[in-house]
C-alpha cells in the first residue's frame, strides 16, 4: 500500500506548479501536476476560487476533491510529483462517480501515474 500523500499548503508551492507545471483541465475539475527529482510521495494541494460561492460552498467543493483524491489514489503509488488539484462550479453538483472518473482522466492527461 502506498504511503498518504502529503500537502502542499504554501502560497510559493502552488505558483510553483502553476507555473512550471502541466495542466489538464476536464469537466469536473482542473489538475496540475509538476514532476520533482526525488522518490518522496506525491504532494497534493487543494484550491477552489470565489467564483465557485461562498465559504460553504468553496469548503463543501474542496471536501469532495480531497476525498475523490484520497479514493483514487490509495492504490496508486505516485512518487515525485506535486499536485494541485482546482475545483470548479461544476465539482460541487458532479456525480461522485464521475467526478473520481474526471480525476482519472485528469492524471492520465498530464502523464502523471498509470
């Protein structure tokens, strides 16, 4: 099994990825993902803007992000690479299902994992 992912909970960590990293965006949500040089698991990092709604509405979209994340991958050891994971209007009233799917298809499109 492979160990939990860590956070990325620095302002200076999400710009990195934002800017250096590759970005795949689907229906449910938008992914980016930056390769690092070392064997450490994978860091995920977590972000819904205003436009989304309020507080609520942000935190109830950014718990279905952390937990479709936290579902798909226990099974998947992702080592050297740092994520960031950003929600949408459209995460919040997603299918469960479909949103674990749009987060598969998400890696798969940035080349990150099987």
């Amino acid at each position: 099994m492979a160990p939990p992912p860590q956070r990325l909970k620095r302002r200076a960590e999400f710009l990195r990825v934002a800017a250096k990293g590759r970005r795949a965006a689907v229906h449910g949500l938008v992914l980016q993902a930056l390769p690092r040089d070392d064997d450490q698991p994978a860091r995920l990092g977590f972000t819904v803007t205003r436009k989304v709604g309020n507080a609520v509405v942000r935190n109830r979209t950014r718990r279905r992000l952390k937990e479709a994340a936290r579902l798909l991958l226990a099974d998947r050891a992702l080592t050297g690479v740092d994520l960031v994971l950003i929600g949408r209007d459209a995460t919040r009233g997603r299918d469960f299902a479909a949103l674990m799917d749009d987060l598969s298809r998400a890696l798969a499109k940035a080349g990150v994992g099987s």
